[in-house]
C-alpha cells in the first residue's frame, strides 16, 4: 500500500466484519479518528502502515518485540539465504 494509494477502508473493516471501535483500536486510533478517515480526512503515514500490518498481513503488533525486529534485520543485512531459508520454512509449516 503506497501513500498514493486510495483505500476504502470502511471497506476493508466491512469485510472483516469488525465495527469502528473494534478495527481502530487495534491500531491506536479512537473510533472518532477512525471515522473522519473513513468519511474521506487524510490518513496520516504511520496509521497507513499499521493498517496494512494489523489489518491486512494480519500480524498482531502486540506480540512484536525489539529484539525479534533486530534478529529480523539482522538476518536479511548479514545472512540473507538464512533469512529466505527460514521464510520458506515458516510459510510452509503455516500452510500444513
């Protein structure tokens, strides 16, 4: 998702069946905030990213640690065919 991007997210939210205070408050934002974006207000950057992390990769951002982003990082700049090894394993073993 580009910041150029237009999203519907009230659509996004219909489709996950979640009403305003359920979707916003996974990423920080107060259904009032939630709703002036819905109706059409510019979504600031940080709150684009996280509802393309929370909402739509489905990732939990409660559960991300520090110091699991700094193995993360440290993989891909210093072993990255560890990194693709790993990746490959982890969707495979999601898949079954």
């Amino acid at each position: 998702m580009k910041s150029t991007d237009k999203i519907d997210v009230r659509e996004i939210r219909r489709k996950l069946g979640m009403n305003q205070q359920q979707f916003w408050s996974k990423l920080g934002v107060t259904q009032s905030g939630g709703s002036r974006y819905e109706s059409g207000r510019n979504m600031p950057r940080p709150v684009q990213h996280l509802l393309r992390l929370v909402h739509v990769e489905q990732i939990d951002i409660q559960k991300i640690k520090k110091e699991d982003w700094e193995v993360i990082e440290y993989l891909k700049s210093k072993k990255p065919d560890l990194f693709k090894e790993l990746k490959k394993e982890a969707r495979a073993a999601k898949k079954g």
